[in-house]
C-alpha cells in the first residue's frame, strides 16, 4: 500500500515531539508549525481542488470522511482559543499548570487535519496517558507522546479502515 510522503512526515514529526516531551517536558513550535502547515495545506487542496485529493491513496478517504474544509479550519481555531483559555483559567484558579501550553499548541497543530476529530483522539489519548501514569503512581506525564499516539491513530483510522 502506497504511504504519501506527507503521512511519513507527520509519522517522524510525531515521533520527535514524543521522545523529546518524554525527556524535557518541552514540545517545541517548529513541529507544531510543520503540523499545521500540512493540515492548513490539505485543507486548502481540499477546497481548491478536491478532485487532486480524492486521487491520492489514503488521503482520498480520509478527505471524503471530514467535515467541509471551511469548518475543518474555523474548528480549529475555535479549539485553540477554548484550550488556551481553559488552561489559563486552570491557571488562574489552582496557581498551577495544568495540560500546558505546549501541550495545548500541539494538539491544536493537529486541529487543521483532523477537524471534529480532534476531540476522541484528544479524549483518548489522555485517558490512556493518565491511566499509566496511575498505575506507575506518578503525580504527572509527558502529554505529548501519549497526544502523538492518538492523533497519529486517529489519522490512520480515518485513512486506512474500511
């Protein structure tokens, strides 16, 4: 089965958020800036040239299982905003960080390509990263291996299953 090139780059982007997350704690903005690009790039394929799209292994049924490109993009920003300002609230509230920001750009650089599809890999992801940090009895985990692992998931669900 043919893989785009775009689909191996997001494989080694994702793989370099998770080991460097794990690590430091620290996602950096040169891979969330990457993810967004491709998202913001196929959405715009998407509504120029929809036909280009359907074309391509993979990408074609992925494309056919969004929402419109329109409401892929405004999601997405509508998920940022509602992520930042919980997070800041959080903040506010507790004097502590809580999901952080880096955390919070990361998952929204995936918001472009996966639209409403965000939200289960999101949901996901993090139930099973809280759930090993538990029963590791560990106060706090890495997000960004556990978020990879979901939007990376989602992505090949919504390609490749029948």
């Amino acid at each position: 089965m043919e893989r785009p090139a775009s689909v191996i780059c997001l494989l080694a982007i994702a793989i370099g958020v998770s080991v460097r997350d794990a690590r430091t704690r620290i996602i950096d903005n040169a891979s969330c800036i990457f993810i967004t690009v491709i998202g913001l790039a196929f959405q715009s394929l998407r509504a120029l040239h929809p036909e280009a799209v359907l074309s391509v292994p993979g990408w074609g049924r992925f494309a056919e299982r969004l929402n419109t490109p329109a409401f892929c993009i405004l999601f997405s920003m509508l998920f940022l905003t509602c992520a930042v300002a919980i997070e800041f609230l959080y903040r506010r509230f507790t004097q502590q960080a809580g999901f952080g920001l880096g955390d919070v750009k990361y998952a929204s650089a995936w918001a472009p390509l996966l639209g409403e599809w965000i939200l289960p890999a999101l949901c996901i992801a993090l139930l099973a990263g809280a759930l090993v940090a538990w029963l590791r009895h560990q106060e706090t985990f890495a997000a960004g291996p556990w978020l990879s692992v979901g939007f990376y998931s989602a992505l090949l669900a919504l390609m490749f299953a029948p």
